[in-house]
C-alpha cells in the first residue's frame, strides 16, 4: 500500500481551483517528510479539495507522486484546518470569513470570551453585535461546525481510500461525523441511499474496510444495485433468474446466498420468478387500481356533443375529422381518457376546445406537463396557465404538514405523457382529491420513452382498459415541410438518398445539410449565425443526441456563448467544472433539478423545477452566488449548486422532448449512430415551431429512419390493468 505522508502544510500560491479540484504550491515546516523544490523550498500540490486560504496552515494527507514533465508532486488524499484555540488565531480566523468591521464588533460585544466556543455551542447572540446578521451567523457557525465534524470524519475514513470530497458529501448528509462513523461500521452500504453515491463506489470502501465479502449486507446491496439498475433502464421488473446471474456475476458469492437474501431485502417485491423494487411495484398497483375506480364511477357530462362542436367550428372557423369528434364523446362519458396523436393532428386544438367546454360547465381543471418548459409550451398554446406537475402536487414538500397540496380540481390535464413515469403518476393520482375526478392522458406514442421507470403512455393505451381517441391525420403535411419530414421520419419513408450529398431546400423554413462528418462543426456554427439573422439567441435551440465531443451540448454551448454573450469587459462570470463551463452574466441556463423550498432574492420560499428557464442577471463573486432571473423569480444559487445549472442554447434531444422553440438545429453525426432511431429523430424535428435545419448525413438519417426504438420494458402495469377486481 502507498505510503501516506501527515504533515502541516501552508499554500503560498493558487494555481488553480475549480469544482473542489485544486493545484496549490505549499510550504511546510517540516521538510524531511517531503521532496521540496531546491531553488524555492516548497511544494506542489494538488487534488480533491475546498478552495484554501493563502498563508494559512492545514493538516494534510498526502501521496507522493510523480509526473513525466513537471517531476515530484504530492496529490490529497485529505485537508483540514484546526480550529484555532488562542485570541489572535481566532481573529485571524474570523477574518476569513467576516469583515474587520464585523470583527471589531464581535469583539467589542465579546472581549473576554472564547468566540469559536459561542458559535460552536450556538450561544452567540447576534442581537448584541452590530452589523453581524443572521446571515452572516449561519455562515460562521456552519463553517466551524463543518471543519470540526470534517476533521473527526477524516481521520477515520481517509485510511480506508475515500476521498476528500466525498467524506465532506457524507458528513453534510449525515449531519454529524460521529453518526456517519457509526453508521458506516454497522453498514457500509447504507451510504448507497446517498444521490451520487453508488454500489461499486461503496463496496469498494467496504472491502477496503475489511467487511466480509459474502455479508449479507453485501449481497443485499448488490441484488438492489441490479435491480435499481434495470429500473433505470426502463424495467419495473427482472426475472429471478437474470438478477441471480448479474450479482453472482458482480460480486462472486455462491447462488444460495443471492436466493435466500432476495427473499430478505425489504425493498423488494418478489412475484412468481419476478423481482420489482417495491417502490416500482406498488406504483404501478397504485395507478391501476386507482384508474379502474375512476373509470367505475364514470358519469356522463351534460352537454350536446354534436352542438358544442358545431359551435366551436363555427366560432374557430375549423372542421374536425370525424376522429377529433369522437374524442368529445369519449370525453363526455369516461371519467378516464388519453389523446394519443403524432405532430400536426391536431392534439394542441383539442385540448383548446376542451378547454372551452370546462368553462362552459363551470368545471375546474388543472393543465400539468412534466418539467418547466413543456408546461410553458402548453400555457402558450391554450392562453391558460399550466404547472409542472410537481408543483400542482407539491412534491417535494410533503414534509410539512401546512404544506401538503392537493389537486381540488375536478378535471385534471397530463400533457406530453410519454414522458411520465410510473412514480410520477402514482404520486400525481395519490394528491388528486375531487370524489367527481376525471382526467386526460395526452401524448405522442412515437416519441421517446420517459426516462425514468416505466412506460405509461405505452401500458395504457395497450391495455385496451382506457377509452382512447387515437388521431393520424396530419393536417397542412403538403404545406408545411416541418410536419412533412416529421411524418416521412415517423413513417420510415426516406427524403434523401444514401449518396446525397449537399443542401436540399424542402421550404424556405426546412432545410436538410448533408454534408461529411470534417463539415459537421463548421456546419452548425454557420447556421447558428444563419438562424441569428431572423431570431433571437433565446428563440434558437441546437440539439444533439450527445453532450460530450465537438458536436455535444457542452462544446456548442461554448461556442453559442461567445457568438451571442460575450465577454466584453463588462460582464462577470465565474468558470466551472471539469470541461471549462463559464457562467457569464447575460447567459441563458436551465434548471436540471427540482429543488425545494430555496429562497429568492426576496427571501420568498419557493420550488424551482426540472426544465425552468432563466437568464443570470448577477454574479456576485463575494458572496458566491449567481442570480438567475426565472419568470416567476429571481434566485440566487451558491457555488455548490451550479452542478444544477446548465446552458441552454443547445441541449441533448432527451432533454427538449416536451419542449420547443421558434428556431431548430438538429445535429445527427454519423459519429451519433448508435444513439440515434427514427423515434429520436422525429422527436427533435417537431421541436420546431418555424424553421428547421437538419445536420447530418443522408446515410446516417436513412439508417435511423430504419431502427425503430424498443418501447419494449419489462413492466407490470398492463398486466394490472387488464387484471379484473381492484376497481
């Protein structure tokens, strides 16, 4: 094992720091325990670790390393700071964090007491000091607090290998340096609850730990990892059968022991030679019973169906297809429905015309979508607000007892289905709480499946237990060349040939660029510039299969950035992460991240979504924030929260599904060819609302026009569904 050096170190010198990585020169007192540079007497370092302070001293762990063209250098292993003890080190101490000023008046209201001890045992009183805040408080005590229960942490775990950054994740969990020790003698795989923190990384300290490796909470931990992991494929289920052979694969114990702990791991649920994370399971039991019931005491709404369409296409000036009306009489006596229809039959009008009916009646209803902008997209086109669907339920709040929501409303609209998983649904049916409920499903069943658990749209509409109106006409195909490729794409009818090669010009607003793969980047930075001629940077969306390479989100969203942000001298910004983000002042980002009860600027507390969209309006480098203006408000996110920030000029095809925007790019490389189906294609063509370019090759479209994706997962819901009884 390699040798651990402890010593006392003191940075001089910030190379650099970014995303608690760090490259720091140091000084130490004591010498003979490292190789220092002969001309300087100091040492480079570098590694996981918080932002240090210059000229102040650390206990460190480090591992001597060598690198081929700058020579000897220590990585760390950990870094902490000792509280200081004296009244002078307290000072200094605190003036890394306070201003002098702030300083002068704790002293002033404080001359004769140990102020680290005031803070630690929280018996500071903010009201004898002024200009100290509670803000100001919190930031002090938590710090103090963080680098004690930090410093315990490390000792105990950095001999087992686990690294800086994560020993500070699990005592911010954790709360406490002593529970995270106990909890991880007792078992160390109850860290795997922890978000980012999987099975492989804590086995690998379990064992390190000396945890024996046929313990049951080992194999525990490893039957839930794979399940988990088929969950996160899509499947609520796998055979007994496979999971034995993926953990007898995984972690090398005999197949008796795998069997008898399936049958012991309470968050399981074994059903005949099924095993289903019991989350998973009881979802999907949940939706199905609740359907069954709804559709049980289904009642006939009282109005003509034949008037109110007569009505509508009268005032509208339209003509619905005998499909479109048949969906009135569906909505007339089922209190359960799904709208299923591709782009460009007409889904959008529907549910506008369904909208108008509830007024008419006088009966409530809630518009819900999945994440932020697919919400906003239905609130453009129905003029009537819509909310994502966890914040019409609250999720997310459900610890607190005045906080508990519940929709009221008796007719409840899901839109863009498709992307609804099973956990999602079963919370949104649990808060639905009008005894008269009726609700519509809508989706587009070509599109991609959800990303989570599941396939809804797809177990209802096969069921053949939910009165469906399924809608195929494609309306205006002939004028508009947008829907007419979407439905060639759909249909699996090619538009170009294999040997294509150029630009082909299908409308002014369609344009298909078959150009070779060296031409790809050049390719999209030119219509970037093209599309900027007639739109506005935030009505432009480029969107890829990928986030990674010169084609990926990160890249172009660098290269949008400085087209349409840059930095003039004016502007902050603060770089992040590995692959050199810069957050500037100006920028568009979106949320990626449902957070609750963050406070705005205002100190309003609120819930910010998966998909919500703003503009950074402040970097306040002193504080550590930046602002980001949504419509709704202005929230100031801390440096640790920026992992939830992303650009959004371009962005992965996943992501936009529900989404849309005036102006598309769609980036498909032959370099994407694994990824890409005829479903991912059409769901990023009818991103578009007025202009279209397609970047590809006519080969690598052609060869997705031809791989349809597997909606097949292995779920129980249809089977539910068509069970009889639980209604």
């Amino acid at each position: 094992m390699e040798e651990i050096i402890e010593l006392k170190i003191v940075p001089v010198r910030e190379f650099f720091h970014n995303n608690d990585y760090g490259i720091y020169v140091c000084e130490t007192d004591e010498p003979n325990k490292v190789m220092l540079n002969k001309f300087h007497n100091n040492f480079s370092m570098k590694g996981n670790t918080f932002k240090l302070k210059l000229d102040k001293e650390y206990n460190a762990k480090l591992v001597e390393r060598e690198d081929k063209k700058y020579g000897t250098y220590y990585e760390i292993v950990s870094i902490f700071e000792n509280m200081p003890t004296g009244k002078d080190q307290q000072r200094g101490y605190l003036l890394s964090v306070l201003t002098e000023k702030q300083v002068n008046a704790i002293y002033k209201a404080y001359p004769d007491e140990d102020i680290i001890e005031l803070f630690k045992t929280d018996k500071f009183d903010v009201n004898r000091v002024k200009g100290i805040g509670e803000k100001s408080y919190v930031k002090v005590r938590d710090k103090i607090i963080e680098n004690l229960e930090f410093q315990q942490a490390f000792e105990f775990l950095s001999q087992y290998g686990v690294t800086n950054n994560l020993i500070i994740k699990l005592v911010k969990h954790f709360k406490s340096a002593g529970l995270l020790i106990k909890k991880m003698k007792e078992n160390p795989y109850s860290i795997t609850d922890i978000s980012g923190i999987g099975y492989k990384k804590a086995d690998t300290i379990a064992m390190s730990m000396g945890y024996d490796p046929s313990g049951e909470f080992r194999i525990d931990a490893a039957i839930e990892y794979v399940v988990e992991e088929e969950s996160n494929k899509g499947n609520t289920y796998v055979t007994t059968d496979k999971l034995v052979f993926q953990v007898e694969d995984l972690i090398s114990v005999a197949e008796s022991l795998i069997n008898n702990q399936i049958k012991n791991t309470s968050n399981l649920i074994v059903s005949g030679d099924r095993v289903a994370l019991k989350k998973n399971y009881d979802a999907e039991k949940f939706i199905s019973k609740k359907l069954k019931s709804i559709l049980k005491n289904s009642s006939s709404l009282n109005f003509d169906v034949e008037k109110f369409i007569l009505d509508q296409e009268e005032k509208r000036g339209i003509k619905l297809t005998d499909q479109q009306k048949s969906f009135f009489y569906n909505i007339k006596d089922h209190n359960v429905n799904l709208l299923v229809g591709y782009a460009g039959t007409g889904k959008s009008q529907l549910t506008a015309l369904l909208i108008d009916l509830l007024e008419q009646l006088k009966i409530g209803y809630k518009l819900t979508s999945p994440t932020g902008k697919a919400a906003k997209v239905v609130s453009n086109y129905t003029n009537r607000t819509a909310e994502t669907l966890h914040r019409a339920i609250g999720l997310g709040r459900e610890g607190r007892e005045d906080e508990i929501k519940y929709i009221e409303e008796e007719f409840v609209i899901v839109d863009e289905t498709s992307m609804v998983d099973v956990q999602l649904c079963s919370k949104l049916l649990k808060k639905c709480n009008n005894e008269n409920l009726r609700i519509l499903f809508i989706g587009d069943d070509f599109q991609i499946a959800s990303i989570g658990a599941g396939r809804l749209l797809y177990d209802l509409i096969q069921s053949n237990r939910i009165p469906t109106t399924k809608i195929d006409i494609v309306f205006r195909q002939k004028e508009n060349s947008i829907l007419d490729i979407a439905t060639k794409i759909r249909q699996g009818k090619k538009f170009l040939n294999n040997s294509d090669e150029g630009i082909f010009k299908f409308s002014e607003n369609c344009i298909v660029a078959s150009v070779p793969q060296d031409k790809m980047e050049g390719g999209y930075k030119y219509y970037l510039k093209e599309m900027l001629n007639s739109f506005s940077s935030d009505e432009i969306t480029i969107t890829t299969p990928t986030k990674k390479s010169k084609l990926g989100t990160v890249e172009i969203n660098k290269h949008t950035q400085e087209s349409v942000n840059p930095n003039d001298g004016s502007k902050i910004e603060k770089q992040f992460g590995y692959d050199g983000v810069v957050f500037r002042e100006g920028d568009l980002v979106i949320n990626a991240k449902n957070t609750y009860r963050i406070q705005d600027i205002h100190s309003n507390e609120i819930d910010i979504v998966n998909g919500d969209v703003g503009k950074i309006i402040k970097i306040d480098l002193e504080e550590e924030e930046i602002w980001v203006d949504f419509d709704f408000a202005t929230i100031p996110f801390d440096y640790a929260m920026l992992g939830q920030l992303l650009h959004c000029w371009s962005m992965t095809i996943h992501k936009m599904q529900g989404s849309s925007n005036k102006a598309i790019c769609v980036i498909a490389d032959k370099a994407h060819k694994f990824q890409l189906n005829a479903n991912l294609l059409y769901t990023a063509v009818t991103r578009s609302v007025d202009y279209l370019v397609i970047l590809s090759q006519a080969s690598t479209i052609n060869f997705a026009l031809k791989k349809i994706a597997s909606l097949q997962r292995d779920t129980f819901l249809g089977e539910f569904l068509r069970e009889d009884g639980d209604a």
